[in-house]
C-alpha cells in the first residue's frame, strides 16, 4: 500500500496484488466497513472495475438484502414472494 488518494469526498488507497492474487484490505477500511477475520467479502465485475463489498445474503431473484423470509432453505425477499403468489 503505497499511495492514498481522496476522490470527490471518497478515501482510496493503492494496494498491489501478490504473486498468489491477493490484496490486503487496509485496516482502517476493514474497521469502518465492520469486516473481521475470515469474514466473507463479495467481488462483482463493473464497468469502473471490481467492487468489494461485505457479503450479505440476499433474495436469490433480485438479491433485496431487505425484507427477507427463508423458504426451503431458499432466501426471498417480501416483493418477490408477493409476486410469486399473485402468478398462482
């Protein structure tokens, strides 16, 4: 981690990845975002670049992370369990 940058109000850092494919997520980031040990993370390809955010299980149709009801060990959300109901 060499190089801290702030962008339109937002702090980055430059991190390097290993020769394994692995980045370190500076402490500080790791405190603010409330992420321990071994704790999963979730990586999603963007247009800008990768996004790294902290996982949170969502509705397997439309990943709402709100609202939320488990049914056969499947997560759904309030809006898309209304909207199966209303197509029976």
């Amino acid at each position: 981690m060499s190089q801290t940058e702030k962008k339109n109000g937002k702090m980055g850092q430059v991190c390097t990845i290993d020769s394994l494919g692995r980045i370190v997520v500076p402490s500080l980031m790791r405190k603010t975002y409330n992420m321990g040990k071994n704790e999963p993370v979730e990586l999603i390809m963007m247009d800008e670049g990768i996004l790294m955010r902290k996982y949170k299980p969502g509705c397997i149709f439309c990943n709402n992370i709100h609202d939320l009801t488990v049914f056969k060990d499947n997560i759904i959300c309030k809006d898309c369990l209304k909207e199966m109901s209303e197509m029976l």
